[in-house]
C-alpha cells in the first residue's frame, strides 16, 4: 500500500514540477512581449509628441498668415482710399 501511495506522491509532484516548468516559461514569453509592448508604447508615445510639436507649429504658422492677411486688407483698404483721393483730384 506504502507503494502505491509513493507512486502515486512521485506522480503528482512530477506532473506539479512540469506545470511549475510550463509556468515559468508562459512567464517568460509574457515579461518578453511586456517589454516589447513597452517599447513600442515609447515609440508611439515619442511619435505623438512630435506630431502634438508639429501641430503646434502649423497653429502658429497659420495665426501668423492670418495676421499677415488682415494687414494686407487693411494696406489694401488704405491704397484704395489713397487712389480714389487721387482720382478725384486729378
């Protein structure tokens, strides 16, 4: 009966040591495609910021043609007044 129970302890603290094995390996394989994830999150991360950079860039670029644009209006406006003074004199 000693046997049997020895047999069958050998069993089952093998087949747990293979789990444990299988584990540890899943374990790897997961801390592996943890750090890749990690890195691209870093890429992507790095990849926004430079684009958040650029769009605020392009903001600023366009409030300044905007500003350019009413100035030119406003020289525009002023001629026109100036040429019509002139016709009318002349």
């Amino acid at each position: 009966m000693h046997e049997n129970s020895f047999g069958l302890l050998e069993e089952k603290v093998l087949k747990a040591v293979s789990v444990i094995e299988e584990l540890r390996e899943g374990n790897r394989r997961l801390e592996a495609q943890l750090n890749d994830s990690e890195a691209r999150f870093a890429e992507k991360k790095d990849e926004c910021d430079q684009l958040q950079r650029t769009l605020e860039e392009a903001r600023a670029g366009l409030q300044s043609v905007d500003e350019l644009e009413q100035k030119r209006r406003t020289i525009e406006e002023k001629v026109g007044g100036l040429l019509s003074k002139l016709d009318s004199i002349g």
